[in-house]
C-alpha cells in the first residue's frame, strides 16, 4: 500500500478514505493521531493490527463539535457544558457512559464508556467535518513507542500500512491530552492521564473538587484510558532520568562505565554537561513548555538516528505542565532514576 501526504486542498480525498474504511493519520495540537471511522468495527480492527496495540486499551474519539457526542450520550456528568465550554477545542479528553450499542466495543476497549475529544487543528476539525463520522484517534505511531509529533514520525513508522497522512507541520503540545473522568454522574471528575488542561486550570474554571487517579495499570487489568500503563512511550534504546543535582555523577558514572551517552536536556544542561557528548538533543529553551514540545522528538532522535547506549533525560519539577511531561518520561524510562 502507498501511503500517501495529504495536503490542505486535499481534504476531501482524505475524509472520503475514512469512509470508505480506510486508515489516515492526522494533525492535532497534541501529537499526529491515526484515524479510523469510529462506526466500524472492521476499521477500529485496523488501528489495533497496524498499531499493535493491545485490544483492551480504549481509543478516543475525535469529534467537530459537542452536538456529536450526543449522538451516542444520554446522561452527562452536571459539569459537562461548563468544561466543554471553556476546553473544548483543546487538549482534553472526557469520558462518558455511552448507549449501549452506540460504537463498537473494540473502539471502547470492551467498557461501557467511551473517551471523546475535540482537537484544536482546523485542518482535522475540517477532516472529521467533511467524513461526517466521529474517527477513532490513537497517536499514530507503532504501540509502547514514542508518540509522533510530525507526519514525517508518522510515515517512519506506519509507511505502507495506512492510507495517508495529513501534514500540517509540528505539534505545539508534544504530549497527548489530559483524560477526564466524567462516567460517574455522582462523583467529582477524575484525571486519568495528565496533560496540558492542568488539574488547576480545571479547578479554577469548575470551582470544584477535581481528582487525579495516581495508579499505573498492571498486566491483566483493563485501562480506562489509553496512557495508564506502567512501561510506555517507550523507545528501544533504555531512558534514564536524571534530577538536576544529579548531572555531576551521572555523567561520571557513564564515562566510568564507558557509555555511550545520549542526553536529552534543556540548553542550560547541554551547555554545562553536553560538551564532551556526541549526541545531544536540545528542547527549544530551557522551559517546561519546550521540554513537553520536545520530549517524544528527541526520544525519537537519539533512539533511531543516533547509536547510544543509554538516553540521560532531564527531570522537571512535577508541578503544572511538569506533571504531564514527567508522566511520559516516567513511562519512557520505566520508571527507573539515575541514583548516585
């Protein structure tokens, strides 16, 4: 199969693919997503085959507008329009109840709720107009890899497995969307996956109680959401974070085990410890932000254009947007610290 680069004036080709069951990738503000009709099953099917990814983990559903979660939702948690209202189109996720038999189970992973989205990217926002379906979402990229921030990560990994792709250049978040937690009608919202819509911003809109759900799924548990496992986003090459008063032992260590050393930091770090490192890869500047942006194209870049040993990956604090950018890189490197 050709996979081909859809452009902007090629809109209509590529919604015509999603009908017609076909598999196209396409931009959002967060990472590229593989899309597939959310309405067939035999499509879904596809996403997991060519992602191999495990069929118990949920998609999300990228939608044009709210009118179209109605389509599938009866009863919505009382905070649903004040959330919609103020995050939607954006990088948030919620979770419904949805009819029974409203979408195919293997899009919900076998649960009686389903996760839907709406992107802030016009061209995708025009995609999913023009299908006229709600497309199944999932970041286009092989299964437990880092997600792809650019088509160009998209087609490294699935060329000749999918239709096409549409390119609208690098995402600005670089992380997937916050998940939140609205099927319990009686409970207060519950993030399942951290991301840009912090758990502040949602309290400071709501004026009310938001919880965050801290557990890592294990093996043979059914993940509500997608990103809840314990080991993912992960590349070949073994990540290990390093904490800022670290940096002076960890890069001793390696030179003593005689590594070689792929470091993954800020330009503050590189400018300090990057100088006698072959392969470095820099965030933007030395924000939380450019660290988020950067994390899964750097992963990506000292894993598969750079031959290394082990990846040194800076620390943030786990506080706003650090706690999305920490969750990824915790995922990445299994968990796993340098520690002196």
């Amino acid at each position: 199969m050709d996979t081909k680069i859809y452009q902007a004036h090629e809109l209509a080709e590529a919604a015509e693919q999603i009908v017609a069951g076909e598999l196209v990738a396409f931009p959002t503000e967060t990472v590229y997503g593989l899309g597939a009709n959310a309405l067939l099953a035999d499509s879904v099917q596809k996403v997991f085959e060519v992602k191999g990814r495990p069929s118990d983990n949920p998609l999300i559903i990228h939608v044009a507008d709210f009118s179209q979660v109605k389509e599938y939702v009866d009863n919505f948690h009382p905070l649903t329009e004040k959330i919609v209202e103020n995050f939607w189109p954006g990088p948030l996720t919620l979770i419904f109840q949805i009819r029974k038999g409203a979408i195919p189970l293997v899009a919900t992973g076998g649960l009686s709720t389903a996760a839907f989205r709406m992107p802030d990217n016009k061209k995708t926002l025009d995609f999913i107009k023009l299908a006229g379906v709600p497309i199944v979402g999932p970041s286009a990229n092989t299964s437990g890899k880092p997600s792809p921030t650019t088509a160009q990560h998209v087609y490294h990994d699935l060329h000749g497995k999918i239709a096409g792709i549409l390119d609208d250049g690098a995402t600005q978040i670089g992380v997937e969307s916050t998940v939140l937690n609205l099927s319990d009608l009686n409970k207060a919202p519950m993030i399942l996956r951290p991301g840009a819509v912090t758990k502040e911003a949602l309290e400071e809109v709501l004026q009310s109680t938001v919880e965050i759900d801290g557990h890592l799924i294990k093996e043979g548990e059914i993940p509500k959401s997608p990103g809840m496992k314990y080991k993912h986003y992960s590349p070949d090459t073994q990540v290990m974070m390093v904490h800022p008063e670290d940096w002076p032992e960890a890069i001793q260590w390696s030179r003593d085990q005689r590594l070689k050393i792929g470091l993954l930091a800020s330009p503050d770090v590189l400018k300090e410890w990057g100088q006698t490192i072959k392969e470095t890869f820099s965030y933007d500047n030395n924000s939380i932000e450019a660290a988020t942006r950067g994390l899964f194209a750097g992963l990506r870049a000292l894993d598969e254009g750079a031959d290394v040993d082990l990846i040194f990956a800076q620390a943030f604090p786990e506080e706003g947007l650090g706690i999305a950018y920490m969750n990824r890189l915790k995922k990445a490197a299994a968990q796993k610290f340098f520690e002196k």
